[in-house]
C-alpha cells in the first residue's frame, strides 16, 4: 500500500489511469518476490564465497573514479531497463536519486536506453533480411 499512496500523490490525469497503475503494481508483486535481507541471506547461504565476491565487485564498481558515482548510478538505471530488471529499476534508481540525479535525468537516460533497445532491434533486422535472400 506504501506504493499505491505515493502513486496517488502523482498526475497521471485521471483516476482510471491510477487505478491502472496500482493493479500493475500488484501483479508485480505476484511475479517477482520482494527484494529482503532475507532473501539476500539465503542466496548468500547458498554460495558465501560467490556472493562476497559479487558484493565486492559490485562495491568496486560503482566507487567514483573516472566516472563520478552519480553517472554510474544513472547508467545502471539505463541498462536495467534494456535488461528489464524490476529489482535494478527500483534500486538504482533509488540511489541515483540519493547520488543527486534528477527526474528529468533519470528518465533522459531512460530514453537512451530505449533508443538504443530500438536500434538494437533495427540492426538486427539484417540478420533476417540476409535470412529472407538466401531463400529465395
């Protein structure tokens, strides 16, 4: 309910549209398990050396070095929408927002990452078309 309240709180110009949103929002909930410290734990129980190396991976990762830690952060947003990972959406976006990206930055970058799904799809495109000539 945390969610449908803080959705209510935006514009989406009209209350269907609100609705809409918060019935997503609870299949969402159905489809992927919530992110918990106990569901960390558990994968970490399962493989401790493998996940301690991931953290320390992912730590390293998004330090600041030449990139500042706030483009990393809306560079992993990006690329979480081309990889569709609720769970990146949610927590990158997050800490983008913690590491002072704005709205319009986040969803600029967003729009990169669509374009560049698009172009993908558009490049792909002649694989098919050399598919289509060799049966001819």
């Amino acid at each position: 309910m945390k969610n449908s309240r803080r959705i209510q709180k935006m514009n989406f110009g009209s209350e269907l549209n609100v609705n809409l949103l918060i019935i997503i929002m609870e299949t969402e909930k159905e489809l992927y398990p919530p992110a918990t410290p106990e569901m960390s734990k558990k994968r970490a129980d399962l493989a401790p050396e493998i996940a301690e190396a991931f953290r320390n991976f992912s730590r390293t990762v998004f330090k600041a070095g030449v990139l500042d830690e706030k483009t990393k952060q809306l560079i992993a947003v990006a690329v979480a929408h081309v990889t569709q990972c609720p769970y990146c959406i949610k927590s990158h976006t997050q800490v983008a927002l913690k590491k002072g990206a704005t709205n319009e930055e986040l969803m600029e970058a967003i729009w990169v990452a669509s374009e560049m799904r698009a172009g993908a799809a558009y490049a792909h495109s002649a694989i098919a078309i050399q598919e289509m000539e060799i049966t001819e």
